[in-house]
C-alpha cells in the first residue's frame, strides 16, 4: 500500500539471515531504550521513505552495514501504524549472508569485534554526530525466540493491575540459557504483525542475500 509523505512516522530494516543453520535477526542494543532492537528512527521529511532507512541502519550499526537505499527498498516490508495519530512505521526485511572473513571465524563474535571497533573509533573522534552513539551492542538472536514474547511486570505493581500512567509497556523474550532479554514494543508489535511471516518467507527465498563484508 502507498502512502503520502505526511503519513509517514519513520522506517527501519530488520536483517534476517541463517546463522549455523538457524534463521536469525539481527539486533542493537539501544542505550536510550535500554533494551534490543531493530535499527530504525524518525522519518527524515522530502526523502523517499528508504532512505531513512538507509540512514539508520548505517547510524545505528556504528557505520558497520551499509546497504544502498536503492536496494532497501527492493526488499519486502511491514507497516505498522500507530493507533492515535495513523502514522506509518515501516520496516524492511533485508536478507543478509556474511563474507569468507566472517565465515572463517564465529560469525556471532566477529560481527560483535567489528561493531564495537568501529563504536570504538567514533567515540575517539570529537565530531562524530550522536546518532551514530546510539546503539552500544549488536546481536543475533534466533526468531523462534519471539514466539513467547512475555510483558515486563513493573516490580512496584502486582500483576493483576494495570502499569501506572506514563511508564511505557516493556517486554522480554528468555535465551536458551535462561536469561531474560528485553525488547522495544516496537520490536514485539512488528513481530506479532500479521504480514511479518509472509514477508519473511519472501525476503528468504525470493531475493538474493545481501552479503557483509
């Protein structure tokens, strides 16, 4: 579906790949937010609706992974729409492969050492815009995760009553090992939408995987 530029609310990209055979997403760590995430932000006005993508995904990834504009937007996507206002969140899922200089060594701890290098390096230079500070870790985790995302119960209200006026809704999935992992409700409400399998399935199988260097 089309929408008008004044629709628009702001776009992300969910990196989907397969991971020692396990299909993935790829995620940040937030330091606002204090939870994970898809890249994603704010809607940068009189731009097509990729680029904002483009932008985030290069800003939040520490400048780790840069994929065109031109070829986000090739790629299927999600709306969401937010319940007040009706504005339009879209989300792009871009299939990813890794290089031979990743596949050499544990993927999941070479992605995270050229992150953090890259996190490093812009916390060293004096100009670095703070867009590009947001997020302070990446990750994957694998999507069958989010198949019990769990809400996270205020510790001062019992469970049984309502979160008080003005603390935002938290949500977590638990990794294998146990360990409760939070999430962004933006991140629960894309993963819950009603299109996002389809969606999936097309960005596995009908499009060719992004490879990162």
């Amino acid at each position: 579906m089309s929408y008008d530029q004044e629709n628009f609310k702001g776009a992300g990209v969910l990196l989907v790949c397969m991971v020692s055979g396990t299909p993935s997403v790829i995620l940040i760590y937030s330091k606002e937010k204090q939870a994970w995430e898809e890249p994603g932000g704010g809607y940068e006005k009189h731009l097509p609706i990729c680029n904002t993508a483009y932008k985030e995904l290069f800003e939040e990834t520490a400048k780790l992974i840069n994929i065109p504009a031109t070829t986000i937007r090739q790629y299927p996507y999600i709306d969401t729409i937010t319940k007040k206002k009706q504005l339009v969140y879209r989300l792009f899922i871009v299939n990813v492969t890794f290089s031979h200089s990743f596949q050499k060594r544990n993927v999941v701890d070479a992605l995270r050492r050229k992150f953090h290098s890259n996190l490093v390096c812009l916390l060293q230079n004096p100009e670095t815009p703070g867009e590009y500070l947001e997020s302070t870790d990446i990750s994957f985790v694998p999507l069958k995760l989010f198949n019990n995302i769990q809400p996270v119960v205020p510790k001062r209200v019992c469970a049984n009553k309502l979160v008080p006026s003005g603390e935002k809704k938290r949500f977590y999935i638990e990794l294998p090992c146990g360990k409760k992992t939070i999430i962004t409700k933006r991140l629960k409400k894309i993963m819950k939408h009603e299109k996002f399998s389809d969606a999936l399935v097309m960005s596995f199988t009908k499009t060719k995987p992004i490879e990162i260097y």
